[in-house]
C-alpha cells in the first residue's frame, strides 16, 4: 500500500496563528526569538487508495479559500533564504484522534470504507534560529518524547514517508507464573518488576490461594489481581485498621479503617438524623445512591436526580500534563455517565495544585517546568471539556512548589440522571446471569496500561510511559449519544466505565453483581496486533464502557451502535459461576475465584503516630515589625496579586461556561467577568428553574500546621460558598477527594507514620463537619502515593482535601452573587475575626511562619448559616461573599472589582483588639461578608446579630465608573484604593493561551 | 418564497412549523437549539444525520421541515478544520437534498459550527449558486482567531436593519448573546466578493463595541474578524449563519448582568437570543 503525504498550509496572505502563538511562547518561555514561523499540517495515508483518489481527497480536505495543498511536499520557502523545519507526530501507538477523523474524512470523498491509519503531525518552519535552538524549542515547549517523535530538517528535503504503525505480527501468549519457592525477595522483585505494586503479604495471599487451587497462576492472573487490588482500586490505606496514636500521646485502634470509621460514617450519621427530623417528607431518600456506584447521587426534583463525582489525574499529568489532563476530564465524565443506567452530563469542574509557574530553581532531572505543565494540564481539559460540550462551572488554581513532583489535577463532572428509565429506576443496574457483556467506544491498545498500579506507587525515572492515555473526546461524545440513546430504549441492563484497571476492573466488579463472568480476548477489537492476553485484560485505553446486555436486546443494541458509527463488540457472558474466567481464543488466560479476587487482600493494620516536626514561629514583635514597613494599601495590592489570590480567569476563559444554555451565576462575575464567583448555579434542565449550586473548599497550607483544622476549613468553605449564592441548606452533599503523601513509614517515608496520623485528623475534622452541617458524603476519592523521587530528590505534596459541595436552589431566579448591588446599601461581616494567621496568604506574602490556623467550631456555624439561610429566604441579603484565601482584604477587593461601586468600611468593629492587618488578612473561618438594603438593616441585624454581625459600612456610588474601598480604622483612613490598582495586581498580564 | 415544487405544507400557526435539528458527530447543542425553537412555538424533531443520510440520497430526504438546524459543537472534533468533515459528508451524501430544500424556500440557520458548516458547503454568503443548480463552491472561511485557541466571552452585536436577513428582524440595533469558539474569523475568497457582500447588506450582525459601533478590537471582537463580521446571510436572507450562540441566551438570568438588569427594572421577560428563534418561526409561517 503507498502512503501518500498531504501537506497543507494557509495561504501567505492568510494569519498562521498557531505560529504567532509559538513564536510568542518561544519568546517569553526560552527567550528565543525567530524572524518567522510558518505552521503546516501533515497527514500521512496509510490507507488503500490511488494517487488519483490521493488527490481527489486533497481538494476535499483543504480549504479552497484560505489554504495550499500538495499531495508530496509544499516549497520550503525562497532557496535563498531557507527555514529550519521541525516536524512533529506521534509515536507508535499514541491515539491520534486527528487521524482518525482525516481517515473518515478520505472514506466520505472517496465513497467507500478503506483499511489502514492515517497519522498525523505538525511542522514548525523556522526561519532566523539555528538548528540547535530549534532542538532546544522542540525539546522545552513543542514536543512531549514521552509520546512524539520529531524530525528536524533543513531544505532541500524529501518528504517523510515513515509512519509510526505499532504492533507486532506475533501475539505473546499466556504464561505460567511459578510462585512456588520464591523467597520474599524474589517475590518483592517479581512484583517490582512487573509493576505489580502488590506487597510481600499480598504476594504470599495469592501465592496461598493457588496453592490450594493445585496450580502456578498465569500472567494475566496476577495482572487482573494486581489491578484489582491496587491502591488506586481497592482503597487500602483507607481501609486499613489502624492503630493511631493522637497528639496526647492516646493510642487506640481504629479497627473498621479510617473510611467507614469516618467518611461512611459521616454520611450514615447525616442519614439517620434526615429520617428522625423528617426533613424528605414525601419526596423520597435524599440520599438515592451513595458509594456504591461510580459517583453518588442525591435526590433532586420529581424528573431527575443529580450525579457527582470528582475525580484525581495527578500521576499521568507529570509525565503528559496535556494528555494526562484530558484523560482526567474525560475520564470522570464516563465514571458520571456509567452511574446507575446511565446520567446526562451537565458541568465539569476542575481544579489544580501545581508548581510555582514563575519556578526559577533547577528542577530534579525528570520533572516538567510547572509553566509548562500548568498549560498542558489546562489545554488538555480544555479541549477534553469543550469538545465534550460541558460548560465548566468550578475551577480554580493553588501553587506550591511542593506541588512540582506531582502536581494534583481534580476533575470532576456533575449529570442529571432521569428518576425512571423504561419503567425502572435509572439508579440502579439490572445486570443477570446470561446478559452479554459489550465492550464499547473505543480500541484498546497498550496505552495506558499498568495505570492503576502505576499511580499507587511514586513517580520515578522509570516510571512507565506506557501509562500514559491520550483521550479522543469526539469518540467519547458519539459513544455517549449511543447509549443515551439505549437507554432511554432499555437496550442494556448495566454499565461501567473502563478506567483504571481496564477490563479486568470493569468486568470484575460487574460479575459481582451476576455472580460471574467470561470473556474471550480475542474478540476485543484492538488498534494494533501483538498484544499480549494479559496487556488486552488490564489496558486502559480510552472511551470505553462495558455495558450489560440482556440477550434479547443485542440485536437492537447492535443495529444502533453501527448506526451511529459506535464501535461495540460482544466479548462475553455473564454468568453465575462465582468466576471470572478469561479466554484468549481456545487457550484460557484466567480463571479466578471472585470472592479471592474482590475479598482475598490480606489486612494489614497500619501504624499512625501524631508527631509534627518541630516549628519554628515568627514572634510577635517580627510579625509587627514585617507589618509596620508595609503601609495597608501596599499591602492590599500586594497580596491581589499572590499566586493563589490572583484572578485566574486568564486561563478559564478558554473554557466553555456556556453551552447547554443553563448558566445562571458563572464561574467569573462583576462588570467584567473577571472575579471567580464564589459559587456557580446552573439549570439543570430547559425550561425548568430548579437549579444546581457548587463550590468547594481546598486548603494544603493548613495541613501544615493541622490537618484536623484543615478539613474543617474546606468543608466549612465549600458549604460557605454555595449558601452565599442561595442554596438550600437542607439539600447540601459533597464529595471528599483526598490526595496524601505516601503515609505508610518506610525507608524513604521515615515519617509515614505522622501523614497516616495527619490523615486521621483530617478525617476527624471531615467528620465532625459533616455531620454538624447536614452534609452528606455521596462520593469520593483518595491518592496515596503523591510523591516523586527524581534524581535522589523526593518531592512529596502536603496534605490535601478537596471538599466540593453540590447544593440545590428550587428557583435559580433568587441566586445571589458576591457583587453589591447599589449605594446606599449597608456592609456587613458575619462571623468572628479572630488572630488566626497561620499558614495563611499573609504568611506567604510576609515571608513569615505565623501561629494560629484557624479553628473552625461546626455546630455554632451551622446555626449562623440556618439564620443567614432563612435571611435569604427572606429577602434580606442583596450580595453575599465567603471569606477565604487573604481574608477580608481579598473580599472586600472582589466587590468593588466585580461591582464597580464605592466601599466604606471601619475595621473598628472586627475582632477584639486585632491590629488592622490582621483585621484583614486573617483567615478565620464561618464568615460571609453581605449587603443588605438600607431599610432592611433593622430585619437584618435582629436575625443575625446573635451570630457576631458586624456593621462594615456602606456602598458608595463609584468615581467615573470606577469602584474603590476607602478603608478606615480609629478615626484614620488607612488606604484607599481604584478598582484600576486592585484589578493591575488581580490580573494576569497577558490573554492568550 | 415557496415555489409550486414545495413538498411541504404551509404552516397555519407556529407549531405547524417543522424544524430539524442535525444532531451527531460530535456536535452538541441540540437541547438549547430545540428549546429555543420549541419556546417559539414550532415543533422539532432532533434528528441524528445519520437517520437522515439512511434516508438514501434522494433529493426529497428533507421534505416536511420547514426550518433546518445547524447546531453547534464540535463535529469530528472540529479535526482539520472547523466543520469540513461534517459539511464535506452533507455535500457528498446530501447536497441535491439541500439544493432542493434551499431552492423550495426553505429556512435555515447555522449558529456556531452550523455556521462553519454552512460556510464549507457554500450555502453562506450563498451568492454565486443558481437555483437549481448544484452546491456551489465555497466562497468564504472561518480561520482561527488571531489569538489562538478557544475563548469564551459574551459579545455585542450591532445589527444591520436594513440586511435581507428574516431571523434578525425587528431585533437592534444590538444584541448581547455569548461567543465561544477558536476558528470564528471570517475571510472572503477575494475582496470584490467581500465588497459584493458587504454592498449587498449580507452582513446581518458584526461584533461591536460598548457604543455598539462595530469592531475589530479584541475582546469585543474575540476573532479579529475583519469589519467586525460575525455572521452571515444568504441574498434571500433566509439561510442565516453566525458564530455567537443565540441559543445560550434563551432565559434572562443567561445574561452575566442579569441581577444589574434586574435591579434597573431592565431584565427582559425572555433571553434575547429567543428572538432570533421567533424570528425564524415567523419567517416560515409567513412563506
């Protein structure tokens, strides 16, 4: 078969603006600076046609208006004055979805289906840089090795006619793993080796289990118990029992680990006191489907439900960010999409803890400049978001350099899910013995293979790159629409996502609910030739469900999967055998005892001791002297333009808030659209004004000093935020993502047992919120293993919780944002400010450890937020804002940003005694700060005074359309300030992405 | 401008008008599309192309509708470029369908994607094809914004009152909705065909400033389309075609400044985007 090149550029005439953008990154990211780039796309056919039909494709594919085409090579410019051209494309293997659209795009001109790839690539031609800065460009910005090849060539060239096909024409068969007589050392190795991550107990339990079988297991085997039993999995530190000694130096037992001890419990315990209040009438459970399932879900209105759930991408992000990412976001949406029977999805949400991206040091060999992984990670879930057709709807950015080794990704996808399908509740799968197992979507390849192991144990230098997924959004989305599609027509009786684990997650835990299962291997559809029985069982290639169906229901299934161009093959049945037994062929890679495969994992009880390193403080008088240099206002500004504080929506405007048309109060609010809103609400279907309301709490820095402190924070943050916009307090939920570092003591972890012991203060904490504020835990997540050891330098990340809370709003129309709304209108600050500055932005920006992480007291909150709840509901509160990163300060400087008016204030009222700064910068916890009509000030103040209401001042018309805060302290005004030199600091300089 | 050829009936009130609403590929606005057709009283099939392309080449495939929907999205991931492998497949499987639709005095309108197809397929700006005749070529391109990449901002309209365009009727002379897109910039063949369409008031909406002066300043502008051009129609002004979603500004509080208007006792009692909608609607009932 000849492979024909297509090359196409714009006309000259015609802005390239991919290469404006690259030579503007060359520039500000290497400091190079080309005379001009001209960008080309280049398409390799590797497909059975003639030249003629090679041509007749051509004039099809190129735009006759604004582009020139050449079947071979296009000139390389003026022989005098040549470029330094550098190629770039994908190695064997990678997806490359481009490619698969060029193939369908050649079948549609030529009328005919045709065998064979095409693949695809990029060049760059260079004109004023050397050679080697073009090596040095491809190598820092433009090409990721882990995934692309380049070429760099001078003209005159020969066009490339090599392609990267993968695959072998042999496939490996199943092997026999001798167990047997292995020492602990050999077995330590083989599980090392083979990237197992299963430990020496857990080597020895299944050594055991075949013993007692009469045989070796096979490869696959120990691949399929490997994946199954991994961290990512099976959650065993969070199941672990654990004996914890606490900072009294009290050691107890937490015999049922710290998941059901806390988590489930906090649910249950918020479950039993709905039913004894009585709080869900007649409109059934709230909580319809909590843990069981790929996300939780939460009653909603009369149609349907709401599905949550957030997931983590943090390992295949260090070495991809861009494909990593993606795979996050797309990944999420298919564990949202697999629950129940199947759910619409609605929002996406995200969130980032990188790197520094101004890191100037010298990185550990290995690792990614934070700049550059902080713009692969949003490109990927921008384009992964976007092309899904999801609006965003959270997202946010947190910077620490501890976050360099491997930065955290959160992603996260809300859906509604209809209350009834075809008569049953789509909230519950149906699947039985006999139903035929479909995979579904995509082909599986021997990307991301190993995943779930791989992101249960540190990132090293030889960490796999096999690991690492490419998601192709187009052939999620088409997926998705076919089986919305089935389902609303019963076609299936059952489904899950192929994530982490592949199919032999996928299939395991569906067998479980039939009692069994076999499929045969051999009738996967894969990319390439050559892999492996085992490599096919435990693959994570993308967009791939597995979906239960009934037998008298696979020919309707079938017809509309071809229709819709949906890929879905029969691999198996369902059965009631208590096995999973897998074939490859006629040859049988795997027959394993379900109850050994979901319940065999040894228990080992893990040893959690409360011992912080000793801190050193500033003192009182460093902290006055550090304050006392800087004048307020200098302050203020200073501190808009922290990392952590600063605007963000640089990026965010890149993604979709729009589609589906829903949108009520959107990620970025204010006259113009550039303060992150504390909350965002959104319809959740046309024509109906009930709404979904979200926000979240994240606060690592707080972990330093106490990770009990730090989870109260977040959930108290999370649920801050979402009553701010007007949610109802009665039909709040969350979800709990954990991301540690590695808490189990060890050589390179001489202080495993303080993380483990930090983790369960910060499920203490997690708990006592929960329950004191009604919510409910639907779903959630936890990464051990967020170390990186690059070069003999470990890089772990401290302590983080995500606590994202999903709330409702029976009429959208009364949302609230945090802008106010007109002069004349009172400010006030609910809550207590006290002198909590620990781990807070103030410390950062000072330089200083400061003493004090705020403490947050659920109980007496809950009953501050049930009367500014019932404010609301009484029309009283006209704006409402949480108090957060920065404190009053940051707050008070997103009204006057978003609203454009004056701001009056005196910190006279706020704290006892504080100095003025610590008025503002505090982070102290439970505090809103709102507005309230003048006339409405008397209402106001008899509710909420018992819950510490301090009068700030008033809003004032702007100057010139122009905002400002005038701030006033003891009779002196301490700063004034535009909204001009707060929105300089805000906001970052330039737009483009 | 029915012709005696039409194989549809005329519409008595508005839910005897038919629209359909391609959906598939990747694309993905068809629940707003729908809601905002259905609000203005027609009646709306959601219809995945294939089901339509099953239908065989025949030219009548489209017969019945009275509207066709180009919705916006992603089609085959917008790979290769924005709306060529969607519209390439239409020319190729249903052009004399669409001929034959266009030529009956049928209604179309193409927001977003729909609108890049539109483009592709040479039905927008529309002028060099005589009835009867074959798709013609395509005559104009939406290129990728000059700052590279996806931007997502709400855009004022200015509306050219006088253009032949029946979707933007009575509507001006400015309309707020969102824009979202990375390929949203309008280049013409030639600049005699652009002087033809601007002369020809084919130019129904360009992108505007606060004064709602048309712009070429980004972000007002978030493409750098030249003249601020952000849609199109054809010379009958019935195929109508432009980046900005009409369809995510179907409810008030869609509006980023909905509690502002609400406060000034300006919030409209729908999202302004729904006229455009109503608009077409009218046009259909009106032959």
């Amino acid at each position: 078969m000849p492979i024909y090149r297509l090359e196409i550029e714009n006309r000259p005439a015609v802005p390239d603006a991919l290469a404006t953008k690259t030579a503007q990154t060359l520039s500000a990211w290497l400091g190079l600076s080309p005379a001009r780039i001209r960008t080309r796309k280049v398409y390799l056919c590797d497909l059975d046609m003639s030249e003629a039909e090679a041509h007749k494709v051509l004039a099809a594919i190129a735009d006759p208006v604004i582009e020139v085409a050449a079947l071979g090579a296009l000139p390389d410019g003026e022989p005098g004055d040549p470029p330094v051209i550098l190629t770039v494309s994908f190695l064997p293997g990678v997806t490359d979805a481009v490619g698969k659209s060029v193939k369908t795009a050649c079948e549609d001109a030529l009328g005919r289906a045709l065998a064979g790839q095409v693949y695809t690539g990029t060049m760059y031609l260079v004109w004023g840089l050397g050679r080697a800065d073009v090596a040095r460009a491809a190598a820092e910005v433009l090409h990721n090795p882990l995934i692309q090849r380049i070429r760099i060539d001078e003209p005159p060239r020969r066009p490339d006619l090599g392609v990267p096909r993968a695959g072998a024409t042999s496939t490996p068969r199943t092997e026999i793993v001798a167990l047997r007589g292995l020492s602990d050392e050999a077995l330590e190795r083989l599980s090392r080796e083979r990237l197992l991550a299963l430990s020496v107990p857990e080597m020895h339990a299944t050594r055991a289990h075949f013993e007692a079988e009469g045989r070796e297991p096979t490869d696959a085997e120990l691949e399929c118990i490997a994946q199954t039993w991994s961290e990512h999995c099976k959650h065993k530190i969070f199941n672990a029992p654990i004996d914890y000694t606490d900072p009294e130096g009290n050691t107890r037992r937490i015999e049922r680990g710290v998941f059901k001890t806390y988590v489930v419990a906090a649910t249950e315990d918020v479950r039993k006191a709905r039913a004894s209040s009585g709080i869900d009438g007649d409109a059934g459970d709230f909580l319809v489907s909590v843990f069981s399932d790929n996300a939780g879900v939460v009653r909603f209105t009369d149609e349907c439900h709401l599905v949550y759930k957030v997931e983590t991408h943090n390992s295949p992000s260090a070495l991809d960010p861009y494909g990593g990412a993606m795979t996050g976001i797309v990944g999420v949406n298919r564990d949202s999409f697999g629950c129940g029977l199947g759910a619409d999805l609605l929002a996406n949400v995200w969130g980032y803890c990188l790197g520094k991206p101004n890191h100037t040091g010298t990185l550990p060999k290995g690792l990614m400049p934070p700049r550059r992984i902080r713009d692969g990670v949003h490109h990927g879930v921008i384009d992964g978001g976007n092309q899904s057709g999801i609006p965003y709807m959270r997202g946010f950015e947190l910077f620490d350099d501890r976050f360099t080794g491997k930065p955290l990704v959160y992603c996260g996808t809300v859906a509604a899910m209809p209350v009834t399908t075809s008569g049953r509740p789509t909230h519950e799968k149906f699947t039985a013995p006999g139903d035929r197992i479909v995979m579904i979507g995509g082909r599986v390849g021997k990307d991301g293979i190993h995943g779930a192991t791989f992101s249960s144990v540190e990132l090293n230098e030889s960490s796999p790159v096999q690991a690492v997924q490419i998601g192709d959004p187009i052939t999620q989305k088409m997926m998705f629409d076919m089986l919305a599609e089935a389902r609303d027509r019963g076609l299936y009786s059952g489904i899950t996502d192929n994530g982490a684990g592949g199919l032999s997650s996928s299939v395991g835990e569906m067998a479980e609910a039939s009692g069994g299962a076999e499929i045969d291997l051999a009738r996967v559809p894969l990319k390439y030739p050559g892999l492996a029985p085992w490599e096919i069982l435990v693959s994570e290639a993308q967009e791939r469900m597995t979906v239960a169906v009934p037998p008298d229901k696979l020919e309707a299934f079938f017809a509309l999967a071809a229709r819709r161009e949906v890929e879905a093959t029969e691999i198996g049945t369902f059965t009631n055998s208590g096995r999973l037994v897998v074939r490859y062929g006629e040859e049988k890679a795997c027959d394993l005892q379900l109850a050994f495969l979901h319940g065999g994992l040894p228990k080992v009880v893990r040893t959690a001791r409360w011992s912080p390193p000793a801190r050193a403080y500033a003192t009182a008088v460093e902290r006055d002297k550090a304050l006392a240099a800087r004048p307020i206002g200098d302050l203020v500004v200073s501190m808009l333009a922290q990392p952590n504080i600063r605007s963000g929506d640089r990026y965010a405007r890149h993604y979709d808030h729009e589609v589906k048309g829903l949108a009520v109060v959107k990620p970025f609010v204010g006259v113009f659209r550039d303060v992150p809103a504390t909350a965002t609400v959104m319809r959740v279907r046309h024509g109906r004004d009930e709404g979904v309301v979200l926000g979240e709490g994240i606060h690592p820095h707080y972990s330093d000093l106490d990770a009990y402190a730090m989870a109260l924070a977040c959930a108290d943050e999370g649920v801050r935020r979402i009553l701010c916009a007007g949610a109802r307090i009665d039909r709040m939920a969350a979800l709990d993502n954990f991301c540690w570092p590695d808490p189990i003591k060890s050589a390179t972890t001489p202080d495993g047992e303080h993380k483990l012991a930090q983790l369960v203060r910060a499920c203490e904490g997690l708990y006592e919120a929960c329950v004191a504020y009604g919510l409910p835990l639907i779903s959630g997540k936890d990464s051990m293993k967020n170390d990186a050891t690059m070069g003999g330098v470990k890089i772990s990340v401290p302590p983080t919780l995500l606590v994202s809370v999903i709330g409702q709003m029976k009429d959208v129309r009364r949302a609230l944002t945090l802008s106010p709304r007109a002069p004349g209108d009172v400010v006030y600050l609910l809550g207590e400010t006290e002198d909590m500055c620990g781990e807070s932005e103030l410390s950062r920006l000072l330089g200083l450890s400061l003493e004090g992480v705020p403490r947050t007291d659920p109980k007496r909150f809950a009953a501050r937020y049930h009367a500014f709840a019932a404010a609301h509901e009484a029309g009283l509160v006209r704006s409402a804002h949480v108090l957060s990163r920065g404190g009053l300060a940051v707050a008070l400087s997103h009204l006057v940003m978003a609203s454009e008016l004056g701001l009056s204030i005196s910190l006279d009222a706020v704290g006892q005694g504080l100095a003025p700064a610590i008025a503002l910068f505090s982070e102290s916890t439970g505090r809103i700060l709102l507005t309230a009509r003048a006339e409405d000030a008397a209402a106001l103040e008899a509710r909420l005074a018992p819950h510490a209401l301090v009068r700030l001042g008033a809003v004032e018309p702007g100057v010139s359309g122009r905002g400002y805060v005038r701030i006033r302290h003891g009779g002196q005004t301490l700063a004034e300030l535009g909204s001009d030199a707060l929105r300089r600091a805000f906001q970052e300089e330039s737009h483009a992405v | 401008m029915p012709s005696e050829v039409t194989t549809r009936p005329a519409p008595k009130e508005a839910r005897d008008v038919r629209v359909l609403v391609l959906t598939g590929y990747g694309l993905n606005c068809e629940a707003e599309t729908a809601a905002g057709f259905s609000r203005a009283g027609a009646t709306v099939d959601l219809v995945h192309l294939s089901e339509i392309l099953d239908r065989g080449a025949r030219a009548d495939a489209l017969a019945g509708y009275h509207i066709l929907a180009f919705i916006g999205g992603f089609s085959f991931g917008d790979h290769i470029q924005s709306g060529r492998v969607f519209a390439n497949r239409l020319r190729f499987r249903l052009g004399e369908a669409l001929c034959r639709f266009v030529d009956d005095g049928g209604l179309a309108l193409g927001v977003c994607n729909g609108f890049q197809t539109l483009v592709c397929l040479g039905l927008l700006p529309g002028v060099s094809r005589a009835r009867g005749t074959p798709l013609a070529a395509q005559q104009a391109a939406l290129v990728h914004n000059d700052r590279l990449g996806y931007f997502d901002t709400w855009v004022k309209l200015a509306v050219d009152t006088e253009s032949p365009c029946v979707w933007t009727r009575g509507i001006g002379p400015t309309i707020e909705m969102p824009s979202r897109h990375g390929e949203g910039k309008l280049l013409f063949l030639d600049d005699s065909l652009r002087d033809e369409i601007l002369a020809s008031r084919l130019v129904p909406v360009r992108y505007a400033d606060a004064s709602g002066a048309p712009t070429e300043v980004w972000p007002d502008n978030p493409n750098g389309s030249p003249d601020g051009v952000a849609g199109l129609c054809d010379p009958t002004g019935r195929i109508f075609g432009l980046m900005p979603h009409p369809d995510a500004y179907l409810y008030p509080e869609n509006h980023p400044d909905w509690i502002r208007q609400h406060d000034a006792g300006a919030l409209p009692a729908a999202g302004l985007g729904l006229r455009i909608f109503e608009n077409g609607v009218r046009a259909a009932l009106a032959g």
